[in-house]
C-alpha cells in the first residue's frame, strides 16, 4: 500500500492579504485597494447610521439611496 504524502505549505505571498496570488500590473492594483477602501468607507458610514435592529434589507435600501446623485 504506498504511504501517503504530505503536499508542501505554499510559500509566503510578498504582500499578505485578499487576493495576492492574483496576478495584475500594479498600478491596477493599487486602483483595486482604492476602490475596495472606499466601498468599505461607504458601508461603515451606513452601518453607523442604521440601527441595532436593522437587517440587510435595511441597509442595501440605504446605501443605495446614498449612492444616487
């Protein structure tokens, strides 16, 4: 019966973090955490203004409300 074998731990990203194994020219990059950073900016400033009782439905209703000119 053979033995069985044990893969190797992947070898450690540069830069830790979601999606460092994606490969995109930096610049394209640094563009992606931009836009992640103010998404995550909008949802924090909606979360602070709902209340505890709030559910999802109430917060996708508000932050699409905000996202209209």
């Amino acid at each position: 019966m053979p033995e069985p074998t044990i893969d190797p731990p992947p070898e450690p990203a540069a830069e830790a973090g979601p999606g460092t194994g994606l490969q995109m020219p930096p610049e394209r990059r640094r563009a992606a955490k931009a836009h992640a950073a103010l998404l995550s900016a909008a949802a924090v400033k909606v979360a602070a203004d709902l209340p505890l009782s709030a559910d999802v439905d109430d917060f996708r209703r508000i932050l699409l409300a905000e996202a209209r000119p």
